[in-house]
C-alpha cells in the first residue's frame, strides 16, 4: 500500500473508530488509537518530506476512485505529492500529533474525551485531503471538511454559550469567504472545462488577456478567477474584512486553537494561493489585491494585539498578522518565501498556543495576563518553552553571523523580497511589514513580561484563590495563603520540548532549501529566481531593518512592564480613544453588527410577522383549522342517530339524483 494512503486515511479510520466508540471504549481506548494514527501518519510523512529535500523523491499521483462523470465534467479522487504536498504533510501530521498527545494531559478531566479526540483526527483527515487534492472540487471537500471539523472543535463544549456562539460565527463567516471560493471553482470550470489543477495550471499563462464579463464588470478574466479564488483564502485565512471570527473562536479548548488556528485551517488560503500560483501570476490585478489586504492584515492584527489581555487573543490576533505576512510574500511573487513561513509558523505559533495552555492550566484557567506574573519560577519549562517561542516570532538573529531563530530567517526574507520587488505594493508591504515587525516584538515581549515576571498578581486574583481546592501539600508549604502554580504533566510537556528546537532550528536548517533551491520546489509553485537574487541584494538597512525595530518593542515593552508599570496607564490615560479604537478591534463586529446582524433581524422579525403569522398561519394552519372546525361542526348536526332522519336524506338525495337525470 502506498505510504500517503496510510497518512490521509488512518486519521479518518480513527476518528470514525473513537467517535462511535466513544465512551463504550473508554477514554484510554480512544486516546490511544487517534493518537496512535497520527503518530503512525507524522513518521510516514517526514521521509517523504527528506526525500524531496535530498532530490530522491518524485512528484506522483495516487489514484483512489473514480469519482464524478456526468456528460464534459468528471474527475477522480486522486492524492497528489509533490513538494508542496510534503510540506504541507509535515506541518499538518507533526502539529496534529503533538497536539494529540498534549491533549491527553490538557483534557484529562474532561468527561467526553473520545468526541474530543474524535473531533481531532476529522479535522486532521480533512486538511490532508485538502493538501493533497489534485482537482479543485477534491480540494473544495477538503475546505469544507475542516470548516465543519472546526466548528465542531470551537463548540465542543457546547453547553458553553460563548463557545456555540463562537462556532456559529466561524461557520457563517466562513461561508461568505466560501461563497467566493465556489464560484471561483465554477468559472475556472467554465473557463477551462476541466477542474484537473494540473491542467489548469498548465494552461492558465494561455488564457492571460482574456476578458470576461461578471457582475456588470469586464475584467481580465484570470483577474475575476483569482479574485474570486482569493475571497475564499480570506474567510479561511481569516484575512482583514473576513477575520472576525478567529479571535472569538478562542473559546474552544487550548488545543484547538493550536490545531486550527496555529498551524493548519488558517494556513488553507497561503497554501491554496502556492498551489495555483501558475494561475495568480497571469492576474496582476488579483496579486496587487493579495499584497494590500495580506500587508493591510498584518498591521491590523499586530495594533489590535498590544492591546489585548486575554493571552489566547494576542496570540491569536498574532496568527492573523503573521497570515498577513505569509499572503503579501505570495501577492509579490515569493510563494516560496510565503511556504517558508507558513513552515516555520507551524512550529512557534503552534508552540506558543501549547505554552499559553500550560499557563492557563497552571493557573486554573484564568486567561487574563492582569492576573498573572513571576510564574517563571514555578512553571520553568513553559517558560523556557515560552521564551522559545518568543525569540522565533520576534525574529531574533544577527544577519551577518546567519544565526537566529525560526522567524528570523522566513520574517525577515519577506519583509526584503517586497523590498526586492520595487513596485508601490511592494514598497507599502514592506514598511507595513517593518512597523507590523516592531508591533510583534512589543506585544509578544509584553505577554512574556505579564506573565512570567514582576509582581505575582496572582496572590491577589480572588477568582483563581477562592476556586481551587488546596491540596494538603500545599496547604502545608503556603506562606501566600492562597493557590500555588504547578508545572504541566509531562504528556504537555514533552509536545512543548519538540516544538522548542523546531522554533529554535527550523528557519536556520531549512532555508537554504526553501528560499534558495528552485530544485527543491520542482515546479509545484512558481519560483521567481531573479526576485531571489534581488532579495539577497538589498540595502544593509533593509536587511537590518526588523532586527532594529524586534531591540526597539522588547526596550519599550521592558520600559511599560518591568521598569516603570505606570507607563501603560499613563498612555491610554493620555491616548484613550486611540486605545479604545485599538482595545475594541478597529469596532469590526460592531460596524458588522450595524450593517449585517441587526438589517437581518429585523428583516426576519418582519418576514416572521407578515409572512408566517399574516399569511401562512393565517390562511394556513389557522384557516384550515377554523375551516375543518366549521364543517365538522355543520356535519355534527346531520349525525342525529334517528333512523327517521336518515331515511328523509336518503329520500331527498333519491329525487334529486331523478331530477338531474331527468333535465
């Protein structure tokens, strides 16, 4: 059997396994299989990924069934593996186990384990069906698959209002990106009969100049596709406009957040932009659209996450603005440099969102940072895990040593190749990416700042001393009276120590293939070999440019945190709009709440009172009900049991039958 049909499926057999199981197995059984299959999926997908970065693997097709044929529209279910499609594999399958074993400590006071870890290996299934689609629709599968495995994780405590609420908003949202996504699969159909990528990819550069009318408007018709294809990446990739529902969907558990939103569902959109490519470079237009919103999201998100409290939100807004990063590296042509970070993301952000876990279980799972400080002392590792993730994010490194951590290598190569580019979209994507740069090192500084020193404010948090239980240890060893932190069970710790060297080692380890090797990428996306060679030209004070600014937001964060604590009070004192303009998410929800939510209600209060209670009721239930009581009552009365009665209808309904016979 083929290795990438043991990868794709065995997550499937275990989620279909554990979740009829379910607590007829028990939790021990379920955990054990699901995590199992992804471990047995993560082994088998690295020598794939090695054999493409030593040259000894080809690209292949691996057919499963056929799958649709009506009249000119057919195509299989078919896996493809390329380059491309390893590195996806590596990132999906690597993240997807550790977060599977780090579960197991996460959730083991959960009652409903086996729906959890269910609901994992879905998801799982789901992103490497969309990975390694080799036609749009199997791609499309894929994209809803882990729309529907995510909104089922985001809500997975649904007697939660705040999580069903989350999830709906990640379902709708998502459905308007996903609107955009389907009709740009129909019009690449319509335009080249066939939905096969490598097809389409193949004669896409022959349709460049094409026009096409939609919606009114005369377009390049690879411009309408693009676009189109693109509006799908935003909902997915939560992209400024559609990423509204990405912070709000932190209220599934810790390791959800880690799954999707660090590593894999919001990753789609970049990969599925790599992956046509070939298509996006015919479509200047689409691309300029690729490189403003990706560049307009990275410094939205970065601004919007200094402010937060809550450290899964800043964490999650720094998702958004590094998503940024990876689109606006694709709109000016790098897809490999987009991939690359896309890699090495995995590791920090999926890091990150672990650590943060071991802090909320540490802390009882009180989120908010006001509450937290000096923890380092008594959670060492996720501190020191922590700190990993910090200095990767931040891209710490001394360019001219080639030492540094995982961000500093695939940030800072986006930020010089749209230097590299020289057009206005790409001289704008670079000082956006330069100030969304000094933004990531304040608020990730300022998180590790709260959190792991200063004062213990912990002491002081009514809500984490009053409910918890001490236990008779540390009833004895209190000198706080109060709660004391405990470091995390090892089954978090051990996913927190591999992520730490991917963060520490994967940018220094792996660049030289990713941004400097059209070999290694073998024609699965397009590479801009003279974009490269121009990125390695650039003035020194481009390439120190993200090293200045990550020293300027660690000494401000240092100043506001560790030296002088009154300087955020002073600034929002001084800049209060600003700050409440900032604290409240540029006022997104609210704008959508005043043009979409409220127009919709009112809108179905009105359909609901004329049309359901005016019409249909009305005429409908109502009038029919009042209709048979009137009838039933009137056919009553002819029901008089007298023999007598009978008889004289009889006699009447005897003269008028002869009488019509008759005339």
């Amino acid at each position: 059997m083929q290795p990438i049909l043991l990868i794709v499926f065995l997550p499937l057999l275990a989620a279909i396994v554990a979740g009829l199981g379910n607590r007829m197995l028990g939790n021990t059984v379920a955990k054990s299989i699901t995590t199992g299959a992804l471990f047995i999926s993560c082994a088998l997908s690295w020598p794939i990924f090695i054999g493409f970065l030593t040259g000894s693997a080809e690209a292949s097709v691996v057919p499963v069934l056929t799958w649709v044929q009506s009249g000119t529209l057919s195509f299989d279910w078919a896996l493809r593996v390329d380059t491309l499609t390893a590195v996806m594999l590596v990132v999906v399958t690597s993240v997807s186990a550790l977060v599977h074993l780090y579960s197991w400590g996460y959730m083991d006071e959960d009652p409903d384990q086996p729906r959890f870890f269910a609901y994992l290996s879905l998801f799982t299934f789901a992103m490497l069906m969309l990975v390694t689609a080799n036609n749009l629709v199997q791609m499309f599968f894929g994209w809803e698959g882990v729309g529907l495995a995510s909104y089922l994780l985001i809500g997975f405590w649904f007697k939660k209002p705040s999580a069903s609420a989350a999830a709906i908003k990640a379902f709708v949202v998502n459905r308007v990106g996903d609107l955009g996504f389907m009709l740009g699969i129909f019009g690449t159909w319509m335009v080249f009969q066939t939905t096969s990528i490598p097809e389409i990819l193949a004669a896409a550069p022959g349709m460049s100049g094409a026009t096409m009318s939609f919606l009114g408007i005369r377009m390049h018709t690879m411009d309408i596709l693009c676009i189109l294809l693109f509006i799908g990446a935003m909902g997915k990739s939560a992209q400024l406009g559609l990423h509204t529902w990405l912070p709000d969907a932190m209220e599934g558990p810790t390791p959800v957040s880690a799954l999707i939103h660090a590593a894999t569902m919001v990753t789609a959109g970049v990969f599925m932009v790599c992956r046509l490519s070939p298509m996006f470079e015919t479509a200047p237009i689409a691309l300029g659209m690729v490189v403003f919103v990706g560049a307009a999201t990275c410094i939205f998100a970065a601004t919007v996450g200094t402010t937060q409290w809550d450290i899964k939100r800043v964490i999650a807004y720094s998702t958004c603005s590094q998503l940024g990063y990876m689109f606006f590296a694709a709109g000016v042509g790098a897809y490999n440099a987009a991939m690359f970070h896309l890699f090495t993301h995995a590791f920090f952000k999926a890091l990150l969102f672990l650590g943060a876990g071991s802090v909320i279980h540490a802390m009882h799972h009180e989120q908010d940072m006001r509450y937290y400080g000096a923890l380092r002392k008594h959670i060492p590792i996720t501190f020191w895990a922590m700190m990993a993730g910090t200095l990767a994010i931040t891209g710490v490194g001394i360019y001219d040593l080639h030492l540094g951590f995982a961000g500093f290598w695939s940030k800072d190569a986006i930020i010089e190749v749209a230097y590299a580019r020289g057009t206005e979209l790409g001289q704008f994507a670079f000082w956006m990416g330069v100030f969304a740069a000094l933004l990531t090192s304040f608020y990730s500084w300022r998180l590790v700042f709260l959190t792991f020193f200063g004062k213990a404010r912990w002491i002081e948090s009514e809500h984490i001393q009053h409910s918890v239980h001490k236990t008779p240890e540390q009833a004895g060893e209190d000198t706080t009276g109060g709660y004391h932190p405990h470091e995390s069970p090892l089954t978090m710790l051990i996913p927190l120590g591999i992520l730490s060297v991917g963060a520490i080692v994967a940018g220094q380890v792996f660049a030289p293939y990713f941004l400097d090797s059209e070999a290694f990428w073998n024609g699965s996306l397009f590479y801009n070999e003279p974009l490269m060679h121009a990125m390695h030209a650039v003035p020194g004070m481009v390439k120190y440019a993200a090293f200045i600014v990550m020293v300027t937001g660690l000494v401000i964060a240092w100043f506001a945190y560790i030296k002088d604590t009154s300087i955020p009070g002073k600034f929002v004192a001084q800049f209060r709009m600003v700050h409440a303009f900032l604290y409240n998410k540029w006022y997104f929800d609210e704008l959508y709440d005043v043009l979409f939510v409220k127009p919709a209600f009112w809108l179905g209060r009105k359909f609901w009172m004329w049309g359901d209670v005016g019409i249909i009721d009305r005429f409908g239930p109502n009038g029919a009900a009042w209709a048979v009581m009137q009838s039933t009552g009137a056919a009553k009365k002819l029901q008089s049991g007298y023999l007598t009665s009978y008889a004289l209808i009889m006699l009447l309904g005897l003269v008028a039958a002869l009488t019509w016979v008759m005339l």
